[in-house]
C-alpha cells in the first residue's frame, strides 16, 4: 500500500512532539521531547501498532513527528505510522552526529540524539519510493547478483586455467566467452582434480547466466504492467547510450522521478561530482567523490562512451575535455564529464517528462 503522506521537508515549529526511535528485530526504544525540556525514554516490543497506540493514548490532541535511522528493519514502521496519518521520517545513518570521544552507544542514546535533531530541525532525511519503485529496486538487486556472480565465475575460471597452464590448450580468446569457446573449456584436457573443479564453475556461470536472463525477463514484464515506470522507461531509452539495463537501474535507484530537486542532487547521488576543499580565494576541486551506487556510476560511464559515438555534441565535449588533459588522463577524465552530462539529460527528460531530442 503506498503510504498517504511522503514528506520532503519539514519545519519544526509546526510539530509540538518529536519522537526519536532505534528499531531493531524485537524491540522499539525511543525517545519524546517536546519544544521544552520534557524529555522520556521508554522501550517497547517492536510492533508498530503498540507504538501508535502509545502516542495516540499519551498524546492525544498533539501534532507528532517520529523519525528512526535507515537499517535491516527496513521500511515497515514508516509505512504503517504514514497510513496512519503520522508523520515518520527515515535517516541515513551517516547523518547522525557523533563526538570524537564518544564511547558509549546504545539504544536509548541513540533514540535521543535522532530526537534531538529533530527538534531542532537539523534532520537529514531519505525520501521513500513509493511501494512500485520499492519492488523495481529488489528485481535490480537480483539483476545485479547474478551479474556478480557471473563476472566471479568467469575470474575463478581465469585463475583457474593460468594456476593450471591450461592456457596453452585453448585456441580460442575468452573475452567474449562465447558458446564455442565454453565448449573447448569443457573438452580440456586436464587432471582430475582440475576437471572437476573447472566442470564446479562452468555449472555456476550457466547457472548465473540462466537466472540472469529470467530477471531480465521479469524485469521487463514489471515495467509494462506499471504504465508510469514504463513511460519512464521510454523517456530514458530515448537518450543515446542508455539501454534498458541502465534506465531501469537509474529509475530503480532514485525512485519516482517528480521528487528530484535539480540535476546536480541526481549527480550528487550517483557520486559524479567533484570533491571540493576550498577556503577564502583557494579554490580546490579533485576527483569524483564516488559515493551512490557504484554499479549505477559503472553504467552511466559506459553509456557516455555509447552515446559519445551517437551523438555530435557529446562526442564535441568530450574531444573539448579530453584536450585539455594530459594524453594519460585525459580520455578518463572527459568520459566521466559526459557521464556528468547525461545525468543532466536524465533529469530533464524525467522531470519534464519528454523524449530526448539533440540540437
């Protein structure tokens, strides 16, 4: 059931009761304050309606937020308490102060700090996809498992066949690793040992190989039965050097569109910005700070290096970053600015709902 308040932003003074909470398996410890010094901690079974009935017996006729960190428990709590009309925040739990020399830690302090912050309006928060993006997100989680999985198999064979010198017996190339050459792995002559440890991981990687095209499939069949995923899909699929995988990564990783401020939190997101130290007339700018996704970033770049050959004026501005760099980094450092780029170009044909069209 998708929830019926998302919140983007909140002012405290439009709330009189805040409360903190750590969620684990079996418990709900939490926190309440007020705009004074009313301060209580209580710790209950972690059931998301004793913890409604709790703030609807003690605080009745009051305007209360809740907020708890990010974690395990997932979004169970948050989605019954919005039902519920109850404001509830998610935290990133990286956005939680700590002091250098703090040295205890438990629920309890935890609950009070994420009510502390909330009180005072300092609370940075994740805005929860709706329920269809949710599920988008775990069917590309699989993708990206049998993905993994595949590319693990084909190294454990690699390793494999240069510990044995097997090489040598090969007389095709294994870059592509295609039917043929699988057929020679498979008629190799080899110990026992090694054949049976070779035959192990050509059964893992048919075995990822298989599960990755039935994720596929289903992933594709997902998207047609959510006419507002897929309309999505067609925007990006109209961007040169975004195929399916990538645009389906990008909607599964960012959830629903309308809720993107500007294209630079889409490349904040993503980690395509640059690291900045700067003070007073200093101004330093190093690399990308890589934080997001990672698989996501991996795809975007290899999409820049598609789309720089599709379209001119991103093949320009690459040729135009490209010479302004030493010839050892330049090629690395344009294709991560047209990376950049089409970030950019993502955000607008999502937030302005429209086919891309070059100029």
């Amino acid at each position: 059931m998708t929830p019926n308040i998302c919140l983007t932003s909140y002012a405290p003074q439009d709330y009189n009761i805040f409360i903190g909470l750590d969620v684990d398996k079996n418990s709900f410890s939490f926190t309440v304050k007020d705009h004074t010094t009313m301060q209580r901690s209580k710790k209950i079974p972690s059931q998301p309606e004793a913890l409604y009935n709790y703030i609807q017996n003690n605080y009745p006729n009051q305007k209360v937020i809740c907020a708890y960190e990010a974690g395990p428990t997932g979004l169970h709590l948050h989605d019954y308490l919005t039902d519920k009309q109850l404001p509830c925040l998610v935290v990133p739990p990286i956005s939680i102060p700590h002091a250098p020399n703090e040295r205890v830690k438990n629920n309890r302090i935890d609950s009070i700090k994420i009510a502390e912050e909330l009180r005072c309006g300092k609370l940075k928060f994740i805005r929860v996809p709706p329920e269809a993006y949710r599920e988008l997100r775990h069917l590309v989680g699989i993708r990206e498992q049998y993905a993994q999985s595949r590319r693990a198999a084909k190294q454990r064979i690699k390793a494999l066949l240069l510990c044995a010198y097997l090489y040598p017996s090969l007389k095709d190339i294994e870059q592509n690793w295609s039917n043929h050459y699988i057929k020679q792995l498979q008629q190799i002559d080899c110990s026992f040992a090694v054949r049976q440890r070779l035959d192990m991981l050509l059964m893992d990687l048919d075995y990822a190989r298989k599960q990755t095209l039935l994720i596929l499939r289903q992933l594709k069949t997902f998207c047609e039965q959510h006419p507002g995923i897929n309309q999505y899909m067609k925007y990006l699929d109209s961007i040169p050097g975004i195929g399916f995988i990538t645009a389906v990564t990008v909607l599964a990783r960012i959830g629903d569109p309308q809720y993107l401020k500007n294209p630079r939190e889409l490349a904040a997101f993503i980690g395509l910005v640059p690291r900045e130290h700067s003070t007073g007339d200093h101004v330093f700018r190093g690399s990308i700070t890589h934080l997001g996704c990672r698989t996501l970033r991996s795809l975007l770049v290899e999409a820049a290096w598609v789309a720089i050959r599709h379209n001119v004026q991103l093949k320009e501005f690459y040729c135009r970053i490209r010479n302004k760099h030493h010839p050892l980094v330049g090629s690395n450092k344009a294709i991560v600015a047209v990376a950049r780029k089409l970030t950019q170009i993502i955000y607008r044909v999502l937030k302005e709902q429209r086919m891309y069209m070059a100029h």
